[in-house]
C-alpha cells in the first residue's frame, strides 16, 4: 500500500484525536461556565483569563491523584473497563465527516478518517459495544452500588439503541445511503430534519439516554447508588470514565448534526452564496474552496447541541427508573416504527405520484408525536400510574 | 502471502483461542467475554470476505445486544461462581456422542465440497450498499420468507414464555 496513505490516516487519527481530547477540556469549563449562567453564579474564572486554563488544572489534580484498587475487585476487568469506555467514544467518531474533500499536495484529502460505505452501521455498531465498559465496571468492583449502576446502565442502553437503530433507518431512507458522507450531500438542497423532524427528536432522546446525560443518567443517581458504576474508582481511571462521557457527548450530537441537522453543509437556502463550503474563494489572484467551512458549520452547530444538553441538565429532574422503561419501550419505540412507516410510505409517494408529498411525512409524524406525548400526558395524570 | 492470509491466520488463532478459552474459565463473566471477542474475530471474518453489513449486524446483534443481556443476567443471579452441580448420569456421553457427530458431518461437508470451494468468486464489494440490503430483504421476504416467518414464530413464543413464568397471579405471594 501507498506509504503516503498511511501517513495521511495517522495524522487524521491525531488531529481527530487531540481534537476531542481538548474538546473534552473545554466542555467541561462550557458546561460550568453554562451551568453557572443558568443558575446565577459564576462558575471556575480564576485560572487564566476568565476559567479558560480550568482543565488544565483539574487534569492535574486527577493525574497526581492516589489510584485505590478494592482488595475484593476483579483486577484485570477492573484496569480494563476504562479503557473499554474510552475506546469505543474515540473510534465512532473515526466515520463522521467534519468537511468536504480538499485538494492539497496533488490529491484529494477527505476530511473524516474513515469514509466507509456501512457508516450508519458502524455508528450502531460501535454504540452497541460501548456498555460494556460501565457494565463490566460494575461488576468488576465488586461493590452492590457499583453493581446497581453497571445492571441499570446495560439495560438502559439495550432499551435505548432499538430506538436509535430506527432513528438511523430514517436517515438511510431518506439519503438511499449508508456511507454519511452521501448522506450529509444528501442534504444540500433540505435539511432531513425539515423531512422528518420527528425522527431528529427521538434521535435525540435516544442518544442522551444512550450517554447517560441528565435527564436519563440513572447509572449514576448519587442519590440513590453513591456514583454508580464509578464509585470505586479514583485518579486517573476515573478521569478515563469522565473523558468518555464528554467525548461522547461531543460524539452524539456530531452524529445527529450529521444525520439530520445537515452535517459539515450550510443552511440550505445559503448553498448558492458565498458561505456554501462548495464555493470558490477569491482573494486578488489567489483562490481556494471553502472547505475550512465545514469544520467550522460542524463546530458551531455541535456547540449548539452540547448547549442544549447542558441546558436539559440545569432544567428537569432526573426520570425514575420505571418511568424510563416505560417511555423507552411503550412510547419511543413504536413511535419510531410509526415514523420509519410514515417516511418510508412518504418517500414512495413522492417517487410514485407527486415529489410534493414528501411533505406528508413531517405533518403526519409530528401528528403522531404530538398524539404520543398526549398519551403521556394522560397518564401521567392519573394517580394509579406512579 | 498477501495480508489478507496472514490477518486471516492470525484472526483464525485469536478465535479459536477465545473459544477455547470461553469453554475452560471459570468465571461465568469471563467466559462471556470470551465469547465477545470471538464473536468480534468473526465480524472481521465476514469483512474480509466482502459482506460489511453481515459484520457490522455480527458486532451489533451478537456482542452488542445478546451478550449484554447474557451478562446482565449473569451479574443480576450472581452465577458468576456457581459450585459445579450435579451432572446427569448419561450427559457426558450423550455430549461426547454428538460431538462426534457434528464433527463428522463438518469434515463431510468440508471435503465433499472442496472443489466447489475453490470455485467460489470473492463478491465485489458494493459501492451503494443500500442497493445490496434492498437485494437482502428481498431474498429474506420471498424465497426465504417461510423460515423467517417460522423463526419470528419461535423467538416470539420464547418471549411470551418468559414472561408468563415471571408473571405474578392476583393474590400469589412475590
């Protein structure tokens, strides 16, 4: 194989790498910063200008941290499970295209490390692998609480990913693809989630249950099993679980930005302008396409979706246990069969009859949700639910 | 050798050794994880031979699904460490005789059709792999629609099963 090939993978995978490593350091000093907004404080602005260097100082503190093992702990599992969490948050987003193709050095660079034809799948795939780290974490410390955390996490996310699955499918249908590079070209004249905005929510329920974030982190209840799957661990093995989480917060809404929310393109009412990443910029006689465009319409539309997540957490309570079976399985899950009929019958309409009956598919499938969350509604009114 | 003999070898040996070692820990857990990687080992297999959705369904009904539920109720019982119960009087023998069988009929399988083998064209690999799932579906909703339905017939009895033996009668104490 070309050695030129080998050497581009390798800087992809670092800059890829390092990319979320930092991500992860500013998202936290986001997310307090953000979360001390929501609440009328000030958050960490001591270290550097304004907080900025806090991660910096926190990563410190975890690395020179003592690191306890339970003398009762499974000791290889026990080393293991961080790992295992941290891998599969760095390696999904190997698939994920962060911009268009660029033209240096006499070839075509892609920006994505990987650009497979059974991206979707891979995302799945990966998703699914991704529980056993905290599950095996559980287990291995040999702790009830510990154990409590790892039992609820994996049948949460075994719940949650059916869900997910479905979600995917929309986004395969309506991109007749599975590589996400066509399936973000795809969008260039309409947003999916203009098509099937439906599906862009339950995609995104779905996800936060599936990175146990707030509203959905019953692994972690403090309140009700001390910290959960991580109790038992300290220093930098902790640090592990708590990067994985960040990177696939990051990771999540890359995801749904790509699927639904247009990906590394523009609005699509700007593809014509100037600020479309297909566009070619002149400056006096030298010009370049735009294709450091697309990192940036990735960074900020990520931004957005991490503040939203923050923003979920600031605002409800967690959801108890039950209930969270409950609204997986009996609300979610056939509300994602209904929308992957109603985009499927859509698509075949607008093939078949008239191309303006795509538009059949949002109407009728936010009819459905706005029927499911009423059906919710009524039950939760009732008194012998709870 | 190209490299996709010596990832095959290399991968054959990981698997077989997973197995191997699946079947001799004796944690209930380990033996689980065994499983998964060689579930996994497997799932590079079916890429190696050209077919990325079988390997990618591998990865993410086998070890991300049945396996995550084998240990869940593995941790939930706490059978990671049963004591080795009482053993059938005719179990041993019964396992070895089948055993026997099922290798027989791999090794006649094998060399009835070592010719066909040979003859076998590594499928190219689909540019538009939506094209190929299409293809997929229609085979497994028209030729091969009577095993499908059977086996949804059978997962489905398996599941009702389970929750009539877990489901508590008015009145029965829990």
């Amino acid at each position: 194989m070309d050695w030129t090939l080998w050497l581009e993978w390798a800087i992809k995978s670092l800059i890829l790498i390092f990319t979320l490593l930092i991500g992860f350091g500013y998202l936290t000093y986001y997310e307090r910063r953000f979360l001390a907004l929501l609440q009328s404080r000030l958050g960490p602005n001591r270290a550097g200008p304004q907080g900025l260097m806090q991660w910096m100082a926190d990563a410190v503190k975890l690395i020179f941290k003592e690191e306890l093992t339970p003398a009762s702990a499974y000791k290889l599992v026990f080393f293991l499970a961080p790992v295992l969490t941290m891998v599969p948050s760095i390696v999904i987003a190997a698939v994920i295209p962060w911009g268009p193709p660029i033209e240096m050095f006499g070839r075509t660079i892609t920006q994505s490390v990987a650009d497979i034809n059974v991206g979707v799948l891979f995302l799945m795939s990966i998703a699914s692998i991704a529980v056993y780290g905290i599950v095996l974490a559980g287990w291995s410390s040999n702790n009830k609480y510990a154990m409590m955390g790892g039992l609820r996490s994996s049948a949460q996310m075994i719940s949650y990913e059916l869900t997910l699955g479905l979600a995917f499918v929309v986004a395969i249908l309506l991109g007749n693809s599975m590589s996400l590079v066509e399936i973000v070209e795809a969008q260039k004249d309409m947003w999916f989630v203009a098509v099937q905005p439906l599906g862009a929510i339950i995609l995104w329920i779905a996800t936060v249950a599936e990175v146990n974030r707030h509203p959905f982190d019953m692994p972690e209840a403090e309140q009700e099993i001390v910290a959960g799957y991580h109790t038992e661990y300290s220093g930098m093995k902790f640090a592990l679980f708590f990067m994985a989480e960040y990177q696939k917060m990051i990771v999540v809404s890359a995801i749904l930005v790509t699927l639904f929310f247009g990906g590394y393109r523009e609005f699509w009412f700007l593809k014509d302008t100037f600020l479309s990443v297909d566009a070619v910029w002149r400056i006096g006689s030298w010009q370049t396409s735009a294709w450091f465009l697309g990192p940036i319409y990735m960074f900020f539309k990520i931004a957005f979706f991490l503040g939203v997540m923050i923003w979920v957490r600031a605002s409800w309570p967690r959801i108890r246990y039950h209930r969270l079976m409950d609204f997986g399985w009996k609300v979610l899950l056939p509300l994602a069969v209904v929308m992957v009929f109603i985009t499927a019958v859509g698509i075949l309409l607008a093939q078949e009859v008239h191309p303006l009956l795509i538009w059949l598919s949002p109407i009728l499938s936010l009819l459905a949700g706005w029927f499911a969350s009423l059906m919710v509604d009524r039950s939760l009114r009732r008194k012998a639910y709870a | 050798m190209s490299v996709d003999l010596i990832l095959f070898f290399v991968l054959a040996l990981v698997a077989v050794a997973a197995a191997i070692g699946m079947l001799l820990s004796q944690n209930a857990v380990y033996s689980a994880l065994f499983l998964v990687i060689n579930f996994a080992t497997v799932a590079v297999f079916y890429l190696l031979l050209g077919a990325p959705f079988i390997a990618m369904a591998q990865i993410t009904v086998y070890a991300g699904a049945i396996m995550v539920l084998f240990l869940f109720v593995i941790m939930l019982l706490g059978a990671e460490k049963l004591a080795p119960g009482k053993v059938l009087p005719y179990q041993r023998p019964l396992a070895i005789g089948l055993a026997v069988l099922l290798v027989a009929e791999a090794a006649y399988l094998l060399l009835s059709r070592v010719q066909s083998v040979a003859a076998i064209v590594t499928p190219t690999v689909e540019t538009n792999t939506v094209e190929e799932i299409r293809r997929l579906g229609m085979a497994l909703f028209s030729d091969y629609l009577l095993p499908f339905e059977v086996t949804s017939v059978v997962l489905l009895v398996a599941m009702v099963g389970a929750i009539v033996l877990t489901i508590r009668e008015k009145g029965e104490q829990g």
